[in-house]
C-alpha cells in the first residue's frame, strides 16, 4: 500500500481512465470491437476497475490496462475527452526506474571488485586479468601470421577494440537485447542460471531480487478466522446454505 500510494496520480488517472469507459455502454462496445479488430486481443478479457482498498485488485486493474494499452493510445486520439486519463512519458515511471535500477548495478559492480580483489591470489595471471590474457591472445596471433612481435601496438590495439565496451555495463548491454513476449512462458531462474556466463554481475543483482516474495493474497483472507464466518448478522442461514 506505501508502494502504491507513490504513484496515486497515475492510478488514479487509470481508474478514472476506466470509469469513464465503462460509463457508456456504446463507448464500451466500440472500444471492444477495435480492440477484437483492428488489434486482434482476446476480448473477453475484460478492462477492470479496482477496489482502491484493495491492492491486490489494483494490481488486476493495472494488469488488465496493460493488456489494452495500444488500444487504449489509440482510443485517446479519437476520443478528446479520453486524453485527459491519458499518461506522459513522466508519469509511465520507467525512466526513473532505469536510473534507481543503474545505480543498483553500480553498487553490485563496487562489491564484486572488493570481494575480487580480497581473493586474488597466486593463481595463472593469465586466467586473473583479462587484460594481460588478451595482449598473450594478441601477440599469438600475430606470431601466427609471421609479423614483428611489438608489444606497444598490442597495447594500443587492445585499448581501441576495448575503449567501446568499457563505456557500456553489463546492464546497458542487457537492456539492448530484445525485449521477450509479456506472455512467452519462461522459467526465469533457469534463464539466469544460463545468463549468468555472460551477466555475472548482472546475474547477482537478479539473484537478490527475484528471491523476494511476491503475494497477491488479499489482507481480508489472510486474516479471516474460521470461527467467525457465523456471526450474529448471518446465524438466520440454514445450515445447509452456510455449509454452501
């Protein structure tokens, strides 16, 4: 509920945003058909108005709002009534979250550096620092190919082809890939036991993050007690309809 109450304007203007659609049985109708086709979506799910008290229903609302999203752009240029429940590109909050997201990863990338440096040892320099490894793969190449062996041109090679790659983490390089289907069916934790050869770092924060438990359960059932179904407002049911 904190969590949400961060961003009451935005929810706000979405549950409004479907009042006003649901208000009008022919504004619904007509929605539905664009939706069916011009965007071919299943229209039998149905937009959803929340329950402000409840936040699992929030979540459905939201959700469901998701689903319609293209649909819902489009209807706002036809209907200039429609666009004061549209949302900026402020408001949609992603930008912010990149930049709480980058400043995550840059805490992690901190870490693992401490925590590498602590356990350096005595091991094969070649298989510790990359950079020493590829200047060796460099120099063999060009043993390889029969030229004078100068290790300062190695060293300024090495520097041109990593200079670009230095300037783009992990994480900017994760957020390029294309993005997957909202419903692809995918086991995460397997994707990230894979990504990991190529994230570690990345895979880290991943790691923390997805440990957190998620639940959906509303506050209502998680505190109602067995014993006090048959209070005094409903002892006038037959037993048969309470056991129903």
């Amino acid at each position: 509920k904190a969590s949400l109450e961060l961003n009451d304007d935005v929810i706000g203007k979405i549950r409004n945003g479907i009042k006003y659609i649901k208000k009008s049985g022919i504004r619904r109708k007509k929605i539905y058909d664009v939706a069916d086709k011009s965007f071919h979506l299943n229209v039998t799910k149905k937009l959803r108005q929340d329950v402000c008290e409840r936040w699992n229903s929030t979540y459905l609302m939201l959700e469901f709002t998701l689903y319609y999203k293209d649909v819902l752009d489009y209807w706002g240029q036809q209907d200039k009534d429609y666009l004061i429940f549209s949302l900026s590109d402020e408001e949609l909050c992603v930008q912010t979250i990149l930049n709480n997201l980058k400043l995550l990863f840059d805490e992690y990338v901190k870490n693992s550096k401490s925590t590498s440096s602590s356990l350096t040892g005595s091991s094969n320099i070649l298989d510790n620092n990359p950079i020493d490894s590829s200047l060796h793969q460099l120099k063999v190449n060009r043993v390889d190919l029969g030229e004078d062996y100068d290790e300062s041109d190695d060293h300024k090679q090495y520097l041109s082809e990593s200079s670009t790659k230095s300037e783009r983490s992990q994480l900017d390089i994760y957020l390029e890939e294309p993005e997957l289907e909202l419903n692809s069916q995918i086991d995460v934790l397997n994707y990230w036991s894979k990504t990991s050869i190529r994230y570690r770092k990345l895979s880290f924060l991943a790691r923390d993050l997805l440990v957190i438990p998620i639940s959906t359960v509303a506050s209502k059932l998680a505190f109602s007690m067995e014993k006090k179904v048959i209070i005094s407002l409903r002892s006038s049911l037959k037993p048969k309809i309470v056991e129903a």
